[in-house]
C-alpha cells in the first residue's frame, strides 16, 4: 500500500503518492506520483529535497514544497 499525501499549494489542492517504502534519515531518494507522473526526489548537502530530472514544464515550485511536506512528515 502506498502512502497518500495531501498537499496545498497556490491556492490549490493536490494528491500524491509516495512509493519509496521504509523511508529513515538515511534515505538518500524519494519517488512519488504526482499527476500520474513519477518524480524523484534526492536530498541536497543542505538537508533540502529537489527534483531530479526536472523540466521546465514541471511544476519546480510544487514540487519543492513536496519535497518540504515530506521532509516535516518523515522528520528527515
């Protein structure tokens, strides 16, 4: 099962789904589905998530706020 996450942004509602399983503080990645589309999220020297992969199409500002919603939830 995976886990689904609810986030707010720019007004906005959105769903995803986190699919990397066990995630600890040594997780390095993360993938998630946003959309129907499947991101991977890597950990930064700074302790900050960000997209690898990322087009100028994809939405970087929602995406980074993933990345922060799932760094407060796992406590990372």
């Amino acid at each position: 099962m995976n886990l689904q996450m609810r986030i707010t942004f720019e007004e906005k509602d959105y769903t995803y789904v986190v699919l990397t399983k066990g995630i600890t503080k040594e997780t390095t990645t993360i993938r998630i589905n946003l959309n129907d589309i499947e991101y991977q999220l890597a950990c930064s020297a700074k302790g900050d998530w960000y997209v690898v992969d990322a087009t100028v199409n994809d939405h970087l500002g929602l995406l980074k706020a993933i990345g922060r919603n799932i760094k407060l939830r796992y406590r990372l």
